[in-house]
C-alpha cells in the first residue's frame, strides 16, 4: 500500500527532477479513454502543453502537479501506484502494463502506473492544500492541537472511520490506522464521545509516530513488516491472544485488533511496543512521565525510530524479550496476507517473512540460485491464478534471478479441477479469524466448494 508516506515519497522525488520543465504533451491510458468516452475533457488537457511546471504539492494521499495555467493535475495512488523517470528500471509485472499517463517534459519523461488521474482547478487546489496541510499526517507543520480538536467532533462516528476519514487526517492509512489503535491501546469499535482526550491525544501521536516509522522504512527501503504489531498478525505480539480480524464501520476496511490489549484503558507500554520505543529509547523527550503518566508539554518534534540491525537479519524475528528467534522455532505462524516491504509491485504483493503459513505450506523455501530465503507472493492481476501463492527471488530489483515456484500446490483442488485459495473468516462470530479454501474464480463464477484449513491439518497429523 502506498499511503501518505508513499505519496509524500513520490513527491519528493517528482518536485526534484520536473520544477522548470515545460510540458511537451501528455499520453497514457487514462487519454485514451477520455478521447473516446469525455472528448471534452481530453481537450482539457491540451492546456497543459507548452506550460512550465511551477509547483508540486502532496496532501495525504494526494499529489498535485501545478503548471502556468489555471488547471493542475491531481494524482492518487491508490493501492499499488508507482511512477518511474526515462528509462529507470522497470519490475516484470510493470513491463506488461502501459502507464496511466505519460508526461513528457522537456528534459524527463514520467510514467505513472496503477494511478486515479484528474484534471482539477489550481486554485480550489491550492485552497484545499492551504486548509488541510496542517492535519496532513506527513507535513512537518502537523498541528496536534487541531488533529485532536478535530477528530473530538465527530462524536458519533466509530474511531476507525474518524482516523480514515482524510478530511480528518489526510495520509492515513488502513496500515496506520490499525498500527496506531493497537500502539494506543483503543477498541476501532468505540465511538468517539466514548473516548476521553488523553487518549485521543495519544492516539493522534501514534499515528503520527508509525507513519514516521512507515516514511523512513520506505525511503530506506527497510521491511515495514518487523515492526508491526497487529496488521495481519493472526496472534496479539504482546499478550498471544488471537488477534480479530473483522470489516468494521463505513468504510468496511479490514481491521484487526486484540480485545485484550485494546480496551480503551491507559496503560505503561512496555519495551516491545511502538510506544515503549518513545518512552524508553528518550524519556527525556517523552510527553508523558515513564511511572505515572502525567502529562508533559509536548515538544515541537519526536525522536526518530530506530531499529536494531541485527532484529532484520534474514529469517530471524524479534522476541518480546529483545532475544532473537529462528523461522524454524517460532510458533506463531505467518499469514499469506503478510504486506510487502512497500516496494511498487503492480500486479504482484511481495512479502518478505518466511515462507511458514496456515495450512501446511513449505516451513522454508530456498532459492536455488542465491541460497537465500525465497520471498511470498501473491498473485493480484485479474486472472485463473488470482490470489494463489508463489516463491520468488527475495534479491534487490535488478539483481534476482529467475527462480520461480508455486506455494499451494498441497491446496485441494475445487469442482472445476483448479487449485484453490485460502480466505480467512472475517465475520465477528465463533470462526473469525479461521482459515479455509474454496474457489479461486470471481463470485459469481464460484462453485461451491469449500474445506477448513484446519480440518486438513487436523487430518494430517492422524496420519
């Protein structure tokens, strides 16, 4: 997922290569389909060509590109957006996908991939950004004061939808928002007047904090996954109690959240905690004391978060008491969800935990060629092989070889004599959270067949 991190990383990237550019024409799919279906608005952007790029601005999950004219152009990136200079390395994935707009400019030439793309007025633009900028999660101008101020009048919203909601606090993520609940210790289904100000204070920093986190692992290509404490975790990292795994509220994102450790109740983090890293590592900067929790003025800026090295060594995980722990001892298991390490992967999701899941998969898959631990994927281009699981090189871009190998051949086969997928029970009733498979083809193409997972293992292990 990109998230405001990811856009604010874009940004900065594109205000450095294209200020002082003129545009020489735009191309792309998006034109293509706006000729045949808007051609009103295909003529629109004509008025960019020949203009000077002057500005570009991100807010949240938007980036706008300002030239000398009365229009912008408004990119989102939604889950898997990406975008590439000349002729910069391209993953496989995107080699087979043409770019939703083409910029050429009089020096670069900017291909943008898997994007929204709009046409929308400079200064209703700028006015929004003018507004919202000091909510806006990634800004260094962030406002605590008025985030909380304005999360405090949705009294009646679910907190979860609040933190979402990008009016609130542009930036913010289903990564974040699930990471900064649990770090804060809140319910996502209490609803804001239930909730007094310390915690909502608390919360707000949170979030604040884990995107920091989230920015500085994107930007230094390290794995986001090591720190996360709840977001597809099957167990609660702290107490081991399984994690619920529910759509909750307006916008029926995925949630996860631990009822134990999430109980709206303030309480001393420990160590292995995000919030333990701000007040153990400074507790000199912290806002709060480390023995009774009275508050503190809060200052102007937050420590860094940084990690142990050594806790990213391939194959190992952090233990609760800051000991180290082999894939091969670990008993919590790794969910076929795991998120990528944040890396643009098109129609692919990368995951850089072991190769250990549900339902039997290989404990440890090695490439042949590097010797090292293989990467979990996910396949998410629109097709028969939809959602199956595969292995692939886990070496940086440009280095991989080519092995490849699919994870779910021990999958049983459906009705239609394809090998199925695992899902996971997000229903709030006595199943959540439990794996089972079924058919890996839409809906409404679906046959009915259907097997628990754990059944199969249960079945296993009698042999």
């Amino acid at each position: 997922m990109v998230e405001g991190p990811g856009c604010k990383l874009n940004g900065e990237k594109l205000k450095k290569r294209v200020i002082g550019q003129k545009v020489v024409g735009l191309a792309g799919t998006s034109l293509q389909k706006s000729r045949i279906q808007k051609p009103d608005e295909a003529m629109a952007y004509n008025c960019f060509v020949g203009k000077r790029v002057t500005d570009v601005k991100t807010l949240g999950k938007e980036l706008f590109v300002f030239v000398e004219a009365e229009f912008c152009l408004r990119v989102h990136f939604l889950m898997n957006g990406s975008l590439r200079f000349n002729n910069e390395f391209m993953q496989s994935d995107t080699k087979k996908k043409e770019s939703v707009l083409k910029l050429i400019l009089s020096t670069d030439c900017v291909y943008f991939y898997d994007i929204s793309l709009e046409i929308r007025s400079a200064f209703e633009s700028q006015q929004k950004y003018k507004e919202l900028i000091d909510l806006d999660i990634c800004s260094p101008t962030f406002n605590l004061q008025r985030a909380v101020h304005t999360i405090r009048q949705h009294t009646t919203r679910l907190i979860c939808d609040v933190v979402l909601d990008q009016l609130v606090l542009p930036g913010v993520g289903n990564i974040i928002k699930n990471e900064a609940l649990f770090n804060a210790g809140i319910n996502p289904n209490t609803k804001v007047d239930e909730l007094n100000e310390d915690l909502i204070i608390l919360l707000v920093k949170m979030n604040r904090d884990f995107t920091k986190l989230f920015y500085e692992c994107r930007r230094d290509g390290k794995n986001l996954y090591k720190f996360m404490k709840i977001y597809k975790k099957s167990e609660c990292q702290e107490c081991r109690r399984k994690v619920v795994q529910c759509k909750v509220g307006e916008y029926e994102r995925l949630t996860f959240y631990c009822p134990g450790c999430q109980n709206n109740t303030m309480k001393l983090p420990i160590k292995s905690s995000l919030l333990g890293w701000v007040f153990h590592q400074n507790e000199v900067a912290s806002w709060r004391c480390s023995l009774c929790l009275t508050p503190r003025p809060p200052p102007e800026s937050f420590p860094a978060l940084h990690h142990n090295p050594s806790a990213t060594a391939t194959g190992t995980k952090r233990t609760l008491d800051g000991g180290m722990q082999s894939p091969g001892s670990s008993k919590r298991s790794t969910s076929v969800g795991d998120p990528s390490n944040f890396q643009s992967s098109g129609h692919v999701k990368h995951s850089s935990s072991s190769a250990t899941s549900h339902g039997g998969d290989h404990d440890r898959v090695v490439c042949p060629g590097h010797k090292t631990e293989a990467r979990k994927c996910k396949v998410v281009k629109e097709g028969d092989n939809k959602g199956r699981v595969f292995y692939t090189c886990s070496k940086p871009q440009g280095q991989q070889c080519k092995f490849f190998l699919w994870g779910d051949n021990h999958h049983p086969m459906c009705h239609h004599g394809k090998v199925t997928v695992q899902r996971t029970v997000l229903k709030l009733n006595a199943n959540n959270g439990r794996h089972f498979y079924c058919c890996s083809r839409p809906k409404n193409k679906q046959c009915d067949f259907f097997q628990w997972v754990d059944a199969e293992v249960g079945l296993v292990s009698l042999a």
